[in-house]
C-alpha cells in the first residue's frame, strides 16, 4: 500500500521550483528578483532574424570538412592527414571562389554541397579562441595565449563566451540577448531557446534561455494531470495563496512558477498549430532539434518575437578513433538536417531572416593517431541562410604542411581568425552597433576586423 505524503504550501513550491528546472533556471529566477532591464536598442519596426547555434560537440575535424582541391595544397593536405585523407573519388567539388581558389567537401554531404553552390552556405577557415593575433613566434613564447588549450571543457567555453580571460564568463548569445530583448516588447516568452540543454552560450548577465525539447514543451510533474486533478488544484490553490500571502520571496517564487507555467501552456497551444515546412525531416536528433527550431519561428508573431536566439547540439565529434567512419556518419546527418532547415525557411519565408552558424570545442590535429585525431585548436566553421553571402571560403586557409609556419605542433593549426571577429560579424548582421559590438566582445578591438564580409 501506497502512503501519501500531506503537502504542505513549502512542498508545493519546492516541487514546482524543481519542475520549473526543465524550462527556466536558478539564474531566471534571480534574474527576476534582481529586475533586470534590457538596454534600449532601436531597430526597424517589424522586421525579424534569428541566430541558430549548432555546436559540434567533441571537436569537429574541419579540416576533413572543407578540403583544398588545387593541386599543391591538395599534395600538402594529403600528406599531412595520411590514413584520413579522402582521394579525389570520395569529394564533391564546390564552384570555385571569387578568388579562384578549388575546395571540395566529403561526397556523404552533397546537401552541403548545393548550399554552397546556390549561394546560401559559406565556409570560414582556420578561426578559434584568441586573445589577441597570434604566429607561430609569440605561440612558442607562450605569448598571451588563451588558457587550457585543448581542453573540452575550457575551450567548449571559450568558444561560446569568447571570454577567455575572465574568470565568471556568460555566453555571446546570451549578451546579446541582454542588449536586444526588449526588441520583443513584453514577450513572455525569452529571445533565447534551447532545443540542446544547458549551454553557457545563451546566458547573459540577466538574461537565461527557455528550454525545451524536440517533442516541444517539458511537462510540469505537478500539473500533468490536468486541470481537474486534484493534485493540480491543490497546487494552484497553494500557488493563489502565495501570491497573495507570502512572504516576499515566496511572492517572487510563485510569480516565476506561475509565469513559467503560464507560458508553457500558450507554447503548447501555439505548437499545436505549429509548421516546420512540408520537407522530409530525417528522424536524426539534430534534424529533430532543427525541425522544432523550425516549429518554434513558425509561432514567433504569437508571442511577438522580433529576435531570436536559438541553441541546437549534435555530439559524438570526439574522434580519437575510427574517425572517418563515426564523423563520416556525423556530417551525412548534418548536412541533411541543415538542407531541410534552410529550406523549411525559404518557405516559412523567413529563408533571409534566418541565419545557422557551427561551434564546436576545437579543430583536430592534422596528424592522426592510427585511425583517429588528438584535440588541436584552429578550426572551419560553416554559416548557412539566405543573407548569407555564399559560395565562398572567409578567412585564411591555412598552410598544411606539418611542422610549417601554421603549425603550433603535431598539426595543430593556429587560428588565423578570432571566434570574437566570427561572432561579431553574425552579431552586427543581428542588429548590433559599433558600439554594441565592442561591449560584447571584449577583445574584439585587439584584431583588424569586426566584420568578415560573409554577411549581406
């Protein structure tokens, strides 16, 4: 036999509180007791854009990603990757850039293939966590370099706060979400969402992500049986009565439970009448993550959204062995879920106002441990959409030689490109200012850019 437990109005809140955790945080919370106001930003009236991070998590190799076709660097490219390297029979080629140069990439990824040559798919070489420009010289003198290089978990970090020197960091998402929400007007709802988890990338100083998961909104333990159950009416009625009698903090507790449950319940309500397009979405979790995304910014005008932030993760990138086989597989389903994303936008017509960009914790060593890569640092991303200006490779491809002028060691490539100047490029094409831009990204005045051009 079954005892229950008599509740008491602690309980109740304690057990929403912790309920409440798959959609909000402790920093929301805070957040609200703390009244943090977004800074005062102008914009056009109606328009509308969206960011998509797609963190790669584990180290994406991207120099098996983006491969060079001329002959020379492709001497050099198959030299130094060995056992890894994919022969002319096992690439697509890409149209060749604005500056002649040839690139291909693996024949399991011709979606990303046709991204590239219609124009909506750019690649950027050689880009990861910087403190300042860095050569080979001032790398061997240990010259102002970031912390914990090849670390998962700092360089994971790094990337998505492009803090590496601070000691408390929050994510560029989330700082941009400081600075634009009140863009939204008084959205319930908050400009970031994560379709992936927890994520440093989306918390700003008062600002933290909606979570959510590719099914749509995570139920309350509490109220899941509806609202004739009794659970649920004892619950409400003790919710009632601590708005009304609480203390302070028990006020503010049960305005954000009941404020989160509110929410979940129109989300639920929109999602039900909800399109991701009329595409085939493969049954990957990346392609299920992107086609909530989808979901997700076909609803926007329901809760007044005109910015938005969204999170999204495919893991298994840590590829120390059988890497051709496990990323092989990996980018197959990216390079499909990316495909019928941009075009689920194109007709959703947001194909211009939505832009998708790669993260991951770092780029591979050239050099290869038997069947597999060890962690390295310099990385290829990739940024899709419509405003994308596409067909082209940004940045510096590096030189492949092993032990060459781009080599730190053992084929670690040393970024040439700053995640910052990555960051604020897809940033300033988000509506931020000069100004904006430099409260942002900390380091950003350090490099000769802030703007890298693959952004119409």
């Amino acid at each position: 036999m079954t005892t229950f437990k008599h509740w008491t109005r602690r309980d109740f809140l304690k057990c929403a509180t912790a309920t409440a955790a798959g959609m909000t945080t402790p920093g929301a919370a805070l957040g609200l007791l703390a009244g943090l106001q977004s800074a005062t930003v102008e914009a056009a009236t109606g328009d509308y854009k969206a960011l998509v991070c797609i963190f790669l998590a584990g180290g994406n190799d991207g120099f098996n990603v983006l491969i060079p076709t001329d002959t020379t660097p492709y001497a050099t490219y198959k030299k130094a990757r060995s056992g890894l390297a994919f022969t002319p029979e096992q690439l697509l080629n890409l149209n060749v850039t604005p500056s002649g140069s040839k690139y291909a990439v693996s024949s399991r990824t011709p979606e990303l293939r046709n991204l590239y040559n219609d124009g909506r798919l750019a690649f950027l070489a050689n880009v990861g966590t910087l403190l300042e420009p860095t050569t080979k010289k001032s790398y061997q003198a240990g010259k102002n370099l970031p912390p914990q290089l090849y670390s998962h978990n700092d360089q994971s970090d790094q990337g998505m706060s492009t803090q590496p020197d601070a000691l408390q960091k929050v994510g560029w998402g989330g700082r941009i979400a400081d600075l634009y929400a009140n863009l939204n007007g008084t959205s319930s709802l908050p400009l970031g969402v994560s379709i992936g988890g927890n994520n440093l990338f989306q918390v700003g100083q008062g600002s933290v992500p909606y979570y959510m998961n590719t099914n749509g909104v995570n139920n309350f333990q509490v109220t899941s049986g509806g609202n004739t159950d009794p659970r649920t009416k004892a619950f409400k009625k003790m919710l009632d009565l601590s708005l009304t009698n609480g203390r302070l903090m028990d006020k503010e507790y049960a305005k954000a439970i009941k404020s989160t449950i509110d929410l979940s319940q129109t989300l639920k309500t929109a999602l039900a009448t909800s399109t991701a397009g009329t595409g085939f979405w493969p049954n990957s979790y990346i392609a299920q993550q992107l086609k909530a995304v989808a979901q997700m910014i076909s609803v926007r005008q329901t809760f007044g959204q005109r910015r938005q932030v969204f999170y999204v993760v495919q893991g298994g990138y840590d590829t120390h062995d059988d890497q051709t086989v496990r990323q092989g597989n990996l980018l197959a389903e990216l390079s499909q879920a990316m495909a019928v994303f941009h075009n689920a936008m194109e007709e959703l017509g947001v194909g211009n106002d939505v832009t998708s960009f790669t993260l991951s914790d770092f780029g591979r060593t050239l050099t290869t441990n038997s069947d597999g890569t060890d962690h390295a640092w310099g990385n290829v991303q990739m940024i899709a959409g419509g405003s994308v200006v596409g067909g082209n490779v940004y940045g510096t491809f590096p030189n492949q030689t092993i032990d060459g002028p781009d080599d730190a060691g053992y084929g670690r490539l040393i970024p040439t490109t700053s995640i910052e100047q990555y960051a604020a490029t897809l940033a300033n094409w988000f509506g931020a200012s000069t100004a904006d831009l430099d409260t942002i990204f900390p380091h950003l005045n350090r490099f000769n850019s802030s703007n890298l051009g693959f952004m119409g």
